[in-house]
C-alpha cells in the first residue's frame, strides 16, 4: 500500500518519536549504571550498525535496485552531521544526570526553533507564516516546562546553569545533524524516498561507528569492554535506535527538518508518561500546563502543513 508523501512524513516522525523515547530510557539507565556518555552514545551506534546494513541489504535485494552514486557533497554534509549528533548525544546523556528525564527532553527540544534557523541557513528552506505561528507557541511550552530544579520558570540567570548549557548545546548540535542529514539525502540522484533514507543512515552510522571507537579507544579505553559487557540491554538501544533513525532520516528526505523537527516534539509527551510510569519521577502542575502548550502546538502544526 502506498502511502501519500504529505501523510509519510506524519507517520514515520511519530514513530521515530517513540522509537527515540525508548532509547534515551535504555540509555539513562545503562549511563546510570555501568556506562559513560560516551560509552552510552557508542552503544546507540555500535549495536545498530550491523542491523542497519542487513536492512538496507534486504531493500536492495528485494527492490531489484542498486546503490546510487555518492558525491562529495553527500560525504561533506554526512560527516557534520554525524560529528554533530555524536556531540548532541553525549550533551543528552550527561543532561539527564543533571534535570528529571521529562525536563532534560526539554530543554533538548530548543532544537526546533534553531532547526528553523538552520535549515534556512544551510538549505535556504524557510516555513510558512501559520507554520512558524506553530513552532512559536510550541517554544511557549518550552518555557513553561523550563526553568529551576521545580521547573518553576524561566530566567536569562538559568542559562549559566549546567543543564541549560547542556540541553541548548544539544539542541544546536541536533539542529545540524537534522538540517545536514536532509542536506546529503538530496544530494542522491534517487527517486525512492526509503532508498535515499536508509543509504545516508547506512553510511552516517558507519562514520559515527568509526569516530567512536577511535575517541574511545584513545580516550576511554575500559568503555569499549564495559558496552560490550552491557550487550544484553544495549542491543535494544541498537535496535529502537535503527528503527527511530531510519524514520527521521525518511521524513527528513520528504520534507523540511523544521516542520519534522516540530511534530518531533511529542517525544516531550511521551517521556512524561516514562518519567511518571518507569522512573516514578514527580512531574508538576506548570509542566502539565507546558504539555498541554505543546500539544497545541502540534495539532495546528499538523492542520496548517
């Protein structure tokens, strides 16, 4: 069954929201208890590599197709954003040792505004008025589930703190990754959406594979034992991760990282049900009034697109 591109797009982003949720659960908990940042972030990559290659493998022999040609802008904009993602990955992985899970999402999520901003620079994509309208009552939400320990508000005081240097740098740094991953999706001379999605994945993992080991080797040698140690719950990361990033690579190549980057944000809804359901964590009255901010936000997001 063919699905219409204006409804893929819908589609395969909230399903990478979930797939993504679960992940940063996996990886809280392996970085609470046996892992680094960069231990936890290598295991994303590390044990969704090798699933990531039999898929593509699989498409390709059952398409009938064949790899498309891979210019030199398509490496250009995949090693940032693959060095890009690695850093925002880390910045979250240390974010939730500072805030509760469902305020480090959070503060992650600053990446949607600065995805506009990106996308517009690098890609020259702007958004409508009425989509940007979305994006702005969206970043209301953020602020109101911003702020203190008790999330009480936010000042300009608080960007002095840890965990709001942390989740604006993530925020940044995904906003790259997003904004170059489209980048080098549309460098492919290839028609099939899925095909241009999982070729820049397949070749982004593998760079960021082979970052790590390097960085890690050098740097944190023990980590490469202790993820191998952690397989028995890091190949799930492996796995939630193949299945969010496959799905945000395919919105990414069929429509402009802001818009995706903005239905994303029910990610923020979903943690909460983890926070409140996995790691019993208190959510209070101003971030359920920041949810409910943020749940407009989407739903007119969604109608004006």
């Amino acid at each position: 069954m063919n699905i219409p591109m204006p409804d893929l797009w819908i589609i395969v982003t909230i399903a990478a929201a979930v797939f993504q949720t679960v992940r940063f659960m996996l990886q809280k908990q392996l970085s609470a208890v046996t892992l680094s940042a960069g231990g936890a972030t290598f295991s994303r990559f590390f044990y969704s590599l090798p699933f990531i290659l039999a898929l593509l493998g699989v498409y390709l022999l059952m398409s009938g197709k064949s790899l498309p040609a891979l210019p030199l802008p398509f490496w250009i904009y995949g090693v940032f954003g693959a060095a890009a993602q690695i850093a925002a990955t880390v910045c979250v992985v240390l974010l939730f040792k500072q805030r509760n899970f469902a305020v480090g999402i959070t503060f992650k999520k600053t990446e949607v505004i600065q995805t506009v901003l990106m996308g517009w620079v690098v890609l020259g994509e702007g958004v409508s008025l009425l989509g940007f309208a979305a994006i702005g009552l969206g970043i209301v939400g953020l602020l109101l589930l911003s702020g203190g320990e008790d999330a009480r508000g936010w000042h300009m005081g608080n960007i002095n703190k840890r965990a709001a240097v942390l989740g604006i740098a993530s925020g940044f740094l995904f906003s790259i990754s997003a904004v170059t991953y489209r980048g080098a999706s549309l460098t492919l001379l290839e028609d099939d959406p899925i095909l241009r999605a999982t070729v820049t994945l397949a070749a982004v993992v593998c760079m960021q594979t082979a970052i790590m080991v390097v960085w890690l080797r050098l740097r944190e040698p023990g980590q490469m034992r202790a993820v191998w140690s952690a397989r028995r719950v890091a190949v799930w990361i492996g796995l939630t991760s193949m299945g969010g990033s496959l799905c945000w690579f395919i919105a990414f190549t069929v429509q402009n990282a802001a818009y995706v980057k903005a239905l994303g944000q029910v990610e923020l809804i979903l943690s909460v049900a983890a926070s409140t359901l996995f790691f019993h964590e208190k959510i209070t009255g101003r971030e359920w009034a920041g949810m409910a901010v943020l749940i407009a936000s989407i739903l007119m997001l969604v109608l004006v697109i």
